[in-house]
C-alpha cells in the first residue's frame, strides 16, 4: 500500500509584461537635454556684448521731499544691423509740489529746481555725460518735462556744463493745495544707456 504525499506544487508567477510607461520616461528625459543642450550651445548678441548697467545707484539730496522715486526707461533700437539700447525718459514721481512753509518743517519742491547729472564709468573714473549726448539730435535745446498730479502741464529743461560736468535742470511748479503729488517725464532722444547711476539735487531757484 502506498502512501499519498500531498506536496503544496511550486507554482510560478507569469511572467509579466514589462510596462511601456518606463521607455516612455527615459525617452522624455532623453528628448529634454536634447533641447536643453540645443538651446545652450545659441548664443545671442545683443548691444555689441556690453552690458546694459542702467541705474544701478541713484544719488538723492532733495531736502524738499524724503520720498521721490526715479526710474529710468529704456529701448532697443537696431543701428547698423546691430541691436542697441537707449534711454528714452527719466521719470520722477512721488515729488510734492507743495511750497514749503515752516509749519511743513521745510518739507516741499513747489517753487524749487531739480538739478540732475547722468554718470557712466566706475570706481574714480566716473564722469557725467555732457548735454550732447544725452540729446544728440537736438543739442543746445532740450524736450520739455511733461508732468501730471491734479493738474497736467509742462515745464522747460535746460542743460548747462560747468566743471562737475553737464547738468539738467527744471523748475517744479507750486501745486494747489491737496491736489496730489507731481510726476515728471523727462524724455530723451537716443541718449546713452550704459549709466553707472545718477543724482538729483533740489536748490532755491
């Protein structure tokens, strides 16, 4: 008589299909540093590969006002072929056109002048830009200031050269009172982009 064994049978697993979606990845990944590297090895050129350093520092002593802002704007033009940036107008906002008065503790630009130099270069080779070029198509003239705040307006530039270097000026009309803060454009034409930084002084007129 022979005994039964009931042995648990090794059964193995099917086999199973390897799932397409890791090709899938590989290959996107692969796809992608193909263009990352495609897009690295262009170069573009552009202002002749000089670097555009505009308004990297502003120098402010406006006693009349502890809170103008300026900002400088700029465009690209294409001059001979070659891709170039100028600035096209200084804004300067924020400027209380109020008279000062001793009750205001001095606080006001309503009735002062705005005196404003443009620099280029670095470290102790800093100069000013002469009144040419920051208006080369017009020099001996400059555009007018075109401001807003209450009411609208203009106001004539003047630029003058004098030892520390070219400087631009304008009268800051008086504001009626309560009307808001004045902005200020200054506009250029094709003047230099390449500023290391700028000031602006207010004075008596």
């Amino acid at each position: 008589m022979e005994i039964l064994r009931f042995e648990e049978a090794s059964t193995s697993a099917p086999k199973r299909k390897k799932s397409s979606k890791g090709y899938l990845t590989v290959g996107f990944v692969a796809a992608l540093f193909g263009i990352s590297t495609a897009f690295a090895s262009s170069t573009i050129t552009i202002n002749s590969d000089v670097p555009v350093a505009l308004g990297q520092g502003v120098s402010l002593v406006a006693a009349c006002d502890q809170s103008i802002s300026v900002v400088p704007r700029t465009t690209m033009t294409v001059v001979s072929s070659t891709p170039t940036f100028f600035l096209t107008s200084l804004a300067i906002s924020a400027v209380n056109g109020a008279t000062a008065t001793a009750s205001s503790a001095g606080a006001g630009c309503g009735g002062k002048t705005f005196d404003i130099q443009l620099f280029r270069g670095t470290g102790g080779s800093t100069a000013a830009y002469t009144c040419a070029e920051l208006n080369p198509d017009s020099v001996g003239s400059f555009p007018t200031v075109s401001y807003t705040g209450g009411s609208s307006g203009t106001t004539t530039a003047t630029c003058a050269t004098a030892a520390s270097g070219s400087t631009l000026s304008f009268l800051i009309p008086i504001q009626a009172s309560g009307s808001g803060d004045w902005a200020f454009t200054i506009p250029f034409t094709k003047a230099p982009s390449d500023i290391t930084y700028f000031t602006l002084v207010s004075r008596d007129s």
